[in-house]
C-alpha cells in the first residue's frame, strides 16, 4: 500500500523522475563550445535564445570578428552562413540527446551530407553590425539522417535560407 510519505511532494517531483531533461535556453557559448566538434574561434555561435523538438534559434556576433576564421581576404562572404546553421543544427542534436537522456558531452559524430535550395540575399556577412539570428527547422528524418530547414537573419531581414541534409553516426560508414 502507498502511503503519504511514498508520495512525491511536487508535480515537479514527479516531472524531475519520470522525463530526462535538457537544459533550458538561454545557453551561452561555453556549453555550445563543450558540445559540438568545434572549438576556439571556430565555435561560432554566442547562445542558444529558444529550441524544442523540432526548432532551435541561435545567436552569433562572431561575423563582426576580423579574427573569424572563414573569412577570406578580410571578407566574410554569406555561404559562411551555412557553417553558422550547421552549428546550430550540431547543438540542437545536443538537446536533443540530452533530453532522451543520452550521455552528456558531444552528440554523436556527424556531417552535412549536401546543402540545397541555398538562397543568399546578400553578399557578405560581416558588414552587417547586429547580432545574426540563426535558426535551424527539423523537417524530417529517422536513424542516421535528418533533413534540416535553415534560415539565417540580421538587421531585421533573411539573410540567407536552404536545406541540409545531416548524416549521424558518421563513424559507421567512413572506415
């Protein structure tokens, strides 16, 4: 028979021990920089402002950096932001792994298998003086491939949008 005292005392008690669970936005740059395969100046994101199942919308100031290394010939070019939306796919697979509970640290080894239907609406990134908004839409997927929707946005307008394809779990197949 349960009693009164075998009885969690909160719903969030209850919550807490039944769901595994995955931090809650904001993120800043430290717990991205621990959790996709980049470090250094190459991590390019700042934070994580919102993210669930399907979506994640990340923030970056790392275009304004002369220091940022995808620049060319001091120029940071918009296809750059492909790199940026990868990033913010590589950490939304983080949140996800954590809130099915799986191990903390770096999510499963991955690349971007092909990018499509990329549209840059300006030529170069590192002009623009606010902070990007990069978000990245999950918009199918099952095992080992996921089918991404991404947009990167500055100064109030779409800066550049595709699609990109993730391979998981590259280590199974490159031998």
């Amino acid at each position: 028979m349960t009693t009164q005292a075998d009885l969690p005392d909160t719903l969030a008690d209850v919550i807490a021990n039944a769901v595994p669970t995955a931090p809650a936005a904001p993120l800043e740059r430290a717990w991205i920089a621990a959790r996709i395969p980049h470090s250094g100046a190459m991590c390019l994101l700042d934070g994580v402002q919102a993210w669930d199942e399907t979506r994640i919308r990340c923030t970056a100031t790392s275009h304004c950096d002369p220091h940022n290394p995808l620049r060319s010939r001091g120029r940071l070019a918009a296809v750059c932001g492909v790199e940026y939306a990868a990033q913010a796919m590589a950490v939304h697979g983080a949140l996800l792994g954590a809130m099915e509970g799986a191990a903390a640290g770096r999510p499963r080894a991955g690349f971007l298998a092909s990018v499509r239907n990329v549209v840059a609406h300006v030529e170069r990134l590192d002009t623009l003086a606010a902070p990007l908004a990069i978000e990245a839409e999950r918009m199918s997927g099952s095992g080992n491939t996921i089918l991404y929707g991404f947009t990167v946005r500055g100064e109030g307008r779409v800066l550049l949008t595709g699609r990109a394809a993730v391979m998981l779990d590259a280590s199974a197949v490159i031998r």
